[in-house]
C-alpha cells in the first residue's frame, strides 16, 4: 500500500551500520562503513550497481530504510483542500519567519510544523466538506491522502533567499528605499531563477538513483510515518497519539513563554555569574550572554536554544562535531586572540554583530561614502579603517577554512564515489521509483527556460531601472558562476549532505572587480551564492517529489506558486514592520527587533562592498593573517582521513572537518550562549534518550521539536501583539517590565559591550596609516 515503510520492518544490521535504526541510515553525510569513510568505491553487500534496473527496489539501503517502493497513481493530489491549506500556510510560514528574523532571540519557524499542522487539518477537512463538485474538482474526494499532505509541504517550503536582507540593509543603513516594485523583482528574480536552474540540471541531480539527497530521506520518513500505522523501523509502540503529544507538548511550550519571554527575562538571558560582578570585564567576557563567550551554560527559553535550530532535529555525530568546533575556536582561539590584542582586539567587546572605528564606536558608513553610495577613499582615509569584534574576525576565518576544507574532505573521501557516479548519472540505469515515475508526465525543459529568461528579464529590469550600480556584464557573470558550480556542489550534497557555500568567493570577486559599490555587491552575492542555494533547495524538493511518487508538474506548479506568494508574504511584512514597529533594526529596540542578520549582512556589505577586500585583507593591511585560514582548512581534512584509513574501525570516521569549521559560523548574530544548552539538548535526546528509549524517540521526538518551535511562536506572536505593540508598549511598563527579573542583565558590562580597554574621549587606536 502507497505510504507505507517498506516491509514495516527494522532494517538489519547489514543495512545499516549504526544502530539497526531508520535515522541511523539518515546521518547526513555520516560514512557507513570504513570503505566509504576513505573514497572507496560503493561497497554495500546488498548493492548491485550494474543491475540497478532489474532490482524491485533502490541499490541503496538509506533509501530503502524511508522510501516506498509502491505507488497508488490515482491517489487524489491537486485537490482544492490541498491547495487551500496549503496556500495557507505558504502565506504563514513564511510570513511569521520573517516576522522573528528581525528578533533576537528568534523564533525558528520550521516548514515542519505545518507539516505537522496539516495533518490534522486535512483529515478534518476530509470529514466536514461536503462531496460536491467545484470547476470540475471534487470538493471532498475522500480520506485525506499523503500526496496532499506532500503538495501542502512543498507549498509550505517554498520561499526564502537573501534578497529581504538587501532590502532591510538598503533601508537601514544606506537610507534607501525603491519601493515594493524593485524589491518585489530582485527578490522573484532570485528564487526563481534558482528554482529553473535545478529544473534544467533535474537530469544530473535528480533522476539519477545515485543522486540520494540524504536530507529529503528524514522528510518521507516522516510522511510514511505519520499516513501509516506504525512507526519508521519500530512498530507502534502504544501510548497517546502524535497529534495529543503535539497539542500536550504545544500548549506548555505556549504557557511557559511567558515566563523567560516577557515576566521573567533574565530566564533567558542567564548570565547569572555576571550578575555577581556586573562590572568586571573580565568574568563578563567570559560568562556573558550579549558580548561574552557564554560560560554561563543555562539559559530556559526554547527561543535562545533552539535559535542555531533545534537540537532534536540533527545527528548526534554532527552535533559533537560542532560542538568540537566551537570549543575549539570560541572558547580556545577567540579568547586566545583578544588576550594578545591580535588585530587590536581588547578595544572593542569581545563578540558583537556590527563594525567599529577607531573611537570604539560603531562604525558609521555614511561617513565613507559619497551620495550615490559609492566609495570615498579621501574621507575613508580621514575617518578610519573597520575593525572587527574578535568572534566576527574568527567567523571569517572560519568560512575561508571552510571553503578549502570542503573541496579537500569531498575529495580525500568521495572522490571515487562521486566519480562513478557522474559517469553513472547519464547512462544510469532506473531504479524502481524512476520506472513508477515514468507513468507521470515530465515538465518540458522550455517550461524552466521560460522561467529562466523572465526572471532574468526582471533581475535587467531591475539593475537598470534604478541605481544599483551593478552593470549586466557583472550580472550575468554571477549567474555563470552560480551555473558553473550548481552540478558539481549539487551532486556533492546529493550525495554527501555537504554543500560548498560560495558566498565568500563571489564577495572576493565583485569586492575586487568593482569595489566600493555596496549595493552592487550585495545583489551580486545574491545571485551568485544565494541562487545556488534556491537551486539546491528545488533540486531537493523534486527528489522529494520523486521519493513520495508526486507527479512532476505538480511538484513545478505547487513549487513556483508557492516560491510567488511566500517572497511576496515576506517582503510585505517586512514592510509593515518598518512601518509600524518603532526603531526597528537598532540596538535598543525593547521588543527585540534589533534585527542581528541584517547587522550582520550590512558589515558585509561594508567590509566587502564600502571598503573592499583589497583594503582588508591584502598584505600590510589589519585582516591579512584571515587568509591563511585558506591554507589552514586545506590541511586539517588530511589528518582524520589518514587515520580513517590507519584505523579503519575506529571512531575517526566520524570526525568531519568541513562541520567543525563551519559548526560555529551562526556565530555573529549567535552568540556563544546559543550553543551550549543546544549541545546539553542535543546530547538528552539524540544520545541518551535515542539510544536507551529508542522508540520513544522514533514516536515523539520530531513531534517534541515542532511543538516547541510553533508554541514559542505562537506565544511571543500574542506578546508582542497583546503587551508590547498596544499602547507603545506602556501595558505593565511600571510594574511587570521594570522588576529586576527584567533588568538584572542588562546593567552588567556583558550587556554594554564594554571592551577590555577604554579610552578617553577623542582617544583613537590602531594604525596611524590606513
């Protein structure tokens, strides 16, 4: 039956080679036996890779651990219920992320908890509609089916992209505003053309049975277990149902908000060993939780721990590795580094989102840069260079690592697996849910270059029409660069999980090849970078689609109205915001729209787009010493590999450098205090409670996370709107808002960003030259 786990069994121990488990076959990237953790060739026992075709079945064991291998073709799909609650949530989702993006702590709103939501309502839907007919569809065709529930996720997921972040920059540090229109173009122009990109390589990245996508398997896990009986490898083990858990589990992540939310801040921000010595700068470098490393440990807000995402939805392994990764440069390096002043760190606060100047004070772009919005250099030499706060200077070192580590693990590990299964991909022959696709009809490739060429039109449009100053010879060389790299890093995360970010690249380019124009620099990087993330992101969802046997049109259709209505969601709520939420992206916001990622995006912009690379990290300049991180994160893969292959069996394989170097890239707008109650989280229930109450983990624990997430959300929606926004927020100012609970943190030098070393007024340091 379609929407069942094959066999409704625990794959055994040769399928997998952790624990005998479904997720254990669902550690993205994990190697699954020492042949593979070395590059080997594919070396499953059970995998006959040249009778692909003849088997009933996927060659692969992850795939067959979460993946249907029957279809029911005329199982209803583009049903109005489906499309209704679908667009519903396409407008929500997206509307409501947008909306905490601008909050610190945020509020992760996860595509999971409408999955979740859905069900429920379409079975509701199901049992009240009336059977009538409706322009030719049934308006109620029966039980609510799993390929609804699927076209209500992918509408649901639709959406996201960098572009908002342009806009907010423009708005708030550049003093422009171009209306809805051009934002409206840059932002579709941006998803869209990604989206087209990944239907026009579906060939390479998609249909191949090679082609995993690791991560797409958590998803139709997930939806065969909800639409069946029992549970993914477990049976049903009784107790109450996910849908009671999820009410349970929701209304106390609801009620409990209010505490560490609004009565009782300090619950969330718990520095409590800064509260004993408030004015000690030391301890509040160390214990902080605004500038400081966050030694403190706890914090009893969903909100801060689940703020780098949840910690009940990534494997244990991955998280140890990033938790190696932040130990080791947040609480080793970066203390290191500030304590010898490298790059004249003791002047500033040890961690912060944002850029300064030689007076310790933030640094103030409009002073460099001429009314066009292009550089000054005589002002910028009257003024002063940019200086970083020590965990943003490391955050760049850490992503130039990254790029060269990436590139150097997939090829010590993958390369003669990716290599075969390049060569495979093309004459590859299909396996049992490529011959069930086959009765669907595909989307012709002119539909993808139609939309490939209209957004293309719009991004022109765009560029030209107002002055961003990005010619169309630079933009078309960002989507060349985009293009060039989508099928070698697409397959990489296919099947490795592990995706080369190029936005670092694409800054150094546009930084040196037209330097001193931020806007040009932010769009470039957008296309550049940001289109080969849309274009992984469809590519995933049309595996999906091909896992859970939804017809390929559908998938186009649900995908692009759902990509339309969740930009344009975003970019209208972003707009309200501005015009309704008083002071809006700065630091003394009181409800904690302080904005922390278009900070962060803004000092990008200065550092790469205002100033230039060249002006940052050339020799003689401060930032030099960041680019022997390039060099450092090609070496470090060597050493686990080659212990990989001296001890084969031993614990080595599952050490990942390109995750310890990116692990704690969140880090700004995170700060330090995010990621410990995230690591004590992950290892309660992605170790213990895993491996000792397995099946309650396998019943409750994705339920658990969404149910956190969306009561969080829910709650400081009603706070915000019900005790902050009315009345300017005066509702409890003299009593609630003003008790110490809610001011303890706040008067401690943590929360000052006060540096190691002060100066005295018109004092300046660094350089005498720049």
């Amino acid at each position: 039956m379609s929407g069942t786990l094959l066999g409704e069994k625990r794959p055994s121990s040769q399928d997998l080679k952790y624990d005998g488990d479904v997720e254990a076959a669902l550690d993205y990237g994990a190697p699954t036996s020492a042949a593979q953790a070395t590059g080997a060739e594919f070396d499953d026992p059970n995998v006959d890779v040249d009778a692909i075709g003849d088997l009933n079945d996927s060659p692969y064991p992850e795939v067959r651990s979460a993946v249907s291998n029957t279809d029911d073709p005329d199982m209803p799909v583009n049903t109005i219920r489906a499309w209704a609650i679908g667009i519903m949530w396409a407008i929500l989702i997206p509307g409501l992320g947008q909306f905490f993006y601008l909050r610190y702590p945020s509020v992760g709103i996860s595509s999971l908890i409408a999955q979740l939501l859905s069900l429920p309502m379409g079975r509701l839907a199901a049992r009240v509609l009336p059977n009538i007919t409706i322009l030719g569809c049934r308006l109620n065709p029966g039980p609510f089916t799993i390929k609804e529930h699927v076209l209500i996720a992918v509408l649901a997921s639709s959406g996201g992209g960098e572009s908002t972040d342009i806009v907010a920059v423009q708005r708030t540090y550049y003093n422009q505003n171009w209306g809805f229109l051009y934002q409206w173009l840059i932002t579709m122009s941006t998803l869209l053309i990604g989206f087209s990109i990944g239907g026009i390589t579906r060939r390479f990245l998609v249909d191949p049975p090679s082609m995993i996508w690791p991560g797409t398997l958590v998803q139709c896990a997930l939806f065969n277990t909800l639409h069946s009986q029992k549970y993914a490898g477990m049976g049903d083990r009784g107790g109450i149902s996910r849908e009671r858990f999820f009410v349970y589990a929701f209304l106390g992540s609801f009620v409990w908000y209010f505490v560490p939310g609004y009565l009782f801040t300090a619950l969330s921000y718990f520095s409590w060993v800064t509260w004993i010595a408030p004015n000690n700068v030391k301890i509040n470098q160390m214990f902080g939780y605004s500038s400081g490393l966050g030694m403190s440990f706890l914090t009893f807000d969903w909100a801060q721990i689940a703020y780098i995402g949840s910690p009940l939805a990534n494997p244990w392994w991955a998280e140890v590795n990033i938790g190696v990764g932040f130990f080791a440069f947040t609480w080793l390096l970066t203390p290191i580094l500030y304590y010898t002043n490298t790059w004249y760190g003791k002047f500033l606060p040890m961690s912060s989102r944002t850029s300064y100047d030689n007076q310790m004070k933030n640094y103030n772009v409009s002073r460099v840069i001429n009314a066009d919005s292009t550089f000054n250099l005589k002002e910028y030499q009257n003024y002063s260079p940019l200086f970083l706060p020590m965990t943003f200077a490391v955050s760049y070192g850490l992503s130039f690592a990254t790029i060269t580590a990436t590139l150097v693990h997939a090829f010590l590990y993958y390369r003669k697996q990716i290599w075969s299964q390049v060569r495979r991909s093309v004459a590859e022959q299909p396996d049992i849910h490529a011959k069930l696709m086959l009765q669907y009809r595909q989307v012709p490739h002119w539909w993808y270059l139609l939309t490939f060429f209209s957004m293309f039109a719009c991004g022109v449009i765009a560029i030209e029409v107002w002055p961003t100053q990005l010619p169309v010879w630079a933009f078309v060389l960002s989507l060349a660069l985009s293009f060039l790299y989508t099928i070698p890093i697409g397959i990489l995360t296919a099947i490795t999980n592990q995706t080369v970010g190029l936005n670092v690249i694409a800054e150094l380019i546009i930084g040196y090849a037209l330097p001193g124009r931020p806007i040009a620099m932010m769009l470039f990087k957008t296309w550049g970078s940001g289109t080969i993330i849309q274009t992984l992101s469809f590519a995933s969802f049309l595996k999906f689609g091909h896992y859970m046997k939804i017809s390929p049109r559908s998938m186009f259709t649900s995908q692009v109205v759902g990509t339309i209505i969740a930009g344009t969601t975003q970019l209208a709520v972003q707009a309200w915001m501005f015009g309704n939420i008083p002071g809006l992206c700065e630091k003394t916001q009181k409800s904690g729209f302080i904005c922390p990622g278009t900070e962060v995006f803004a000092t990008a912009s200065i550092i790469w787009g205002v100033i230039g690379p060249a002006r940052q990290f050339s020799p003689g300049q401060i930032y030099h010493g960041l680019t022997y991180f390039f060099l450092i994160g090609a070496l470090l893969p060597v050493i686990p590999w080659w212990l990989t292959k001296k001890y084969p069996k031993s614990w080595y394989k599952y050490v990942n450098m390109p995750i310890i170097l990116s692990g704690s890239g969140a880090i700004p707008p995170a700060t330090a205090s995010n990621y410990v109650p995230w690591l004590i989280v992950g290892f309660i229930f992605q170790f213990l409670i895993r491996r000792r109450h397995f099946s309650w983990w396998a019943k409750y624990n994705y339920v658990l996370s969404s149910a956190l997430d969306s009561g969080v959300a829910i709650a400081a929606v009603v706070i915000f709107f019900c005790l902050q926004y009315p009345l300017r927020g005066a509702i409890g100012a003299n009593s609630i808002q003003t008790w110490w609970g809610n001011t303890v943190y706040a008067n401690t030098a943590d929360a000052k960003f006060t540096p190691l070393i002060t100066l005295a007024d018109g004092e300046k340091f660094g350089p005498s030259s720049w």
